[in-house]
C-alpha cells in the first residue's frame, strides 16, 4: 500500500491529470494534461497529451492552438514524430515559421493587406512584404486559446477558444473561434473549426503544420510521393498573390493527380515553381461541395508512413519548405533544413477577399463558419 501511494502522490506532483479514458471499438483514446512552460508576463500553458491503443500520441498547447508533435508507427513499428517543432515554449513565442499553430483570421496571403466589405475599406497589418499573412503580426499563432476537455462521439477532445476583438490585426467583428482537436482508434487527427461575429468579417483559418514522414528532423522531403485530388491550381504573381484566375494542372508541374515523388520536378524550369521557389501554391479540388473528402494522399517509401488528407474545404496550399534554411533549432537541438517538411493547409483559396469567382471568406452575425480536417495515418 505505501509503494502505491508513493506512486499516486508522485503521479500528482507531476501535475499530470488523466482526464478521460474511454474505450472505443475495443481501443481506447486517452487525453492527459500537465503544464508546458509559462509566458513572460507569468501565463501558464498548457500541453494536452491524446494516446490511443495504435501507438499514435498527439501533443497541443494552448498557445497558438499548436500541434506540438504527431507521433505514429513506420511499417516496422518503429515510434517517430512526423512534424516540426520545439523543445519550450520559448521556440514557439520566437518561432518565425508557424510551426503547428493554427493561423488566422485569414490563412495565407492578402493582396497588400486590403479588402472591401459591404462598402467599408479595411487595412490590415502588413507582415510579409507589401502584404498580410496568416493573420498580422500577431494572429492566432501569437494568441493564448482557452482549453476545454470536452466528451465528443464517446472520446476525449480538446476544444480551444479564442476571441479576437473587432480592429485586432485591422480586422472587423468580435470573432469568436472554437478549435476541437480530437484522435480516433485509426490513427486519425480531427480539427473541427466553428467561427462565430458579431459584425461582418472574413475568416478563413488553417493549421500550419509541418510533415517530414520520415521522422522530423530526418532529411528533405524530395522522395515523398504527393497525390492531390485537383484538376486546377491558382497561379500567383511575384508576391505569392494568385493571380484571381484557375489554370489546368496537366503538362504542368502542378500536377499530382496521380501519385509523384516531390522532388521529380521541383527545380523545373517553370514560371510558377520560379515565383515560388518551388511549391507553395493553392490547388483547387475537385468536386468541392462543403462534404469531408479525401483531397491529399501522401506517402514516404523508406518509412512506409502514408498520410491521407480528409477535408471539408475547397483547396489546400501545398508548401515544400522553401523558406526553412536551418536557423530554425528544433527539437533536440536539430537545424530544420531546406525542404525538410512540408505543409498541406486546407482552407479556403488565398486572397479570396478579393476575388469575387473564389469561394467567399464572408462570415456574417447569425452564421456559424465550420470546417472539418482529418490526417489520417497509417503504413504500407
């Protein structure tokens, strides 16, 4: 009885709290909770830790709503954590990339961060040249989110709320975003957005996480082998902003439609692969009507690691880490090189505000926004 006690009394000291163990089709998924690290101005955050009986555990802090780690069985059972990131929270606050955060309002590019609604002009912060990206200087990436377990279809979950007051970042309305992390029994991540104003606004968020399938850290990304679902991308000018039209993707190397290793045609002599050292485009999927489908398949044959994108957005931006340059150190103190992950990042398309033929970003008092993501991993 005394070893038994010592136990449970170092379990809590610890400050890890099991919060829901609940079985599901013979498995269980299970959620935990311990302290992360504390901000400067003395807030504490925290790290919620999903565990399931398929050797899958998934990390978030409630800082910037960030996937800390993804970790799942290669085709030998070996254990790796397949995206970027870092050992603190220190790398987070100071982290230039958006390693894991979901980003926000608006994901990706606005065109010299301006848009009209409803007759009003608004200017946002500018951060990435001449224009706005994932949200300003400081967008959701930045933010404190409030945690919530929650019980959702019979599992654990984690929901993560933000408000972003009106004129946060240049943007109109009190936003109100609710971001629910949950795993399932067949290794799958499931991000369920829901987005409530009080004044007309745009939102259009996304996770920004980065994949190496190998293992983070583990090399470049060249050999994996990407398939998208989408007949049609949206090229850009210079500054990454599309140019409003769709272009087909066949005799281009945009197209993925059926399974090709990244690295065939990456460094091609292409306009589009110029304009954006290589990929970081928005595909347009096929047969888009707001249902969960399958747009991305991705695969590594060294690892056996297969990553399926379920989503119920219209397109997806596929960045091959054209920007990373190894003066990121991440985890274990590794320099996170050229092209040494990649990111899928489901949403609506970019500069949409501006481009009345895109899938509008318009979310109005007494309209919910939703969207559902799922990466699904499994081995082959």
């Amino acid at each position: 009885m005394g070893d038994y006690m010592n136990k449970l009394i170092n379990f809590i000291l610890g400050s890890i709290l099991i919060l829901s163990i609940i079985g599901c089709d013979d498995k269980s998924i299970f959620l935990s909770e311990k302290e992360y690290g504390v901000l400067d101005d003395g807030t504490i955050i925290k790290q919620y830790i999903f565990e399931n009986d398929n050797q899958m555990k998934v990390k978030i802090i409630n800082y910037g709503a960030i996937v800390v780690s993804i970790e799942v069985p290669d085709k030998y059972g070996k254990i790796n954590d397949v995206v970027l990131g870092y050992d603190s929270i220190e790398g987070y606050v100071q982290d230039p990339s958006y390693f894991g955060a979901i980003v926000g309002r608006i994901g990706n590019r606005i065109a010299k961060g301006k848009f009209s609604l409803d007759g009003q002009d608004y200017t946002l912060a500018i951060n990435n040249n001449e224009n706005h990206l994932h949200g300003g200087i400081k967008g959701f990436n930045k933010r404190v989110w409030s945690p919530e377990i929650i019980k959702l279809n019979d599992a654990p979950a984690l929901k993560l709320t933000y408000v972003s007051s009106d004129g946060e970042e240049g943007y109109p309305g009190n936003l109100t975003l609710e971001v629910t992390y949950s795993i399932s029994s067949e290794n799958e991540l499931i991000i369920d957005y829901l987005g409530k104003t009080d004044k007309a606004t745009i939102l259009n968020p996304t996770n920004h996480s980065y994949f190496n399938l190998g293992g983070e850290g583990s090399g470049d990304i060249l050999d994996h082998i990407l398939k998208i679902n989408a007949d049609y991308f949206t090229p850009v000018d210079e500054g990454l902003i599309p140019l409003g039209d769709h272009k087909s993707v066949l005799g281009t190397p945009m197209d993925f439609l059926s399974p090709k290793k990244i690295g065939d045609r990456i460094n091609n002599n292409d306009d589009q692969l110029k304009v954006g050292l290589g990929y970081d485009h928005n595909w347009v999927f096929n047969d888009w009507d707001g249902t969960l489908k399958l747009g991305v398949s991705l695969f590594d044959p060294q690892s056996g690691r297969l990553m399926e994108v379920l989503t119920t957005e219209p397109g997806v931006q596929f960045y091959s880490g054209n920007f990373l340059d190894g003066t990121n150190i991440g985890k274990n103190q590794k320099a996170y090189q050229y092209r040494s992950a990649l990111c899928l990042e489901t949403d609506h398309f970019p500069d949409s505000q501006n481009n009345p033929n895109f899938p509008s970003v318009v979310l109005r008092p007494g309209e919910e926004y939703k969207q559902k993501t799922i990466y699904k991993f499994s081995t082959k």
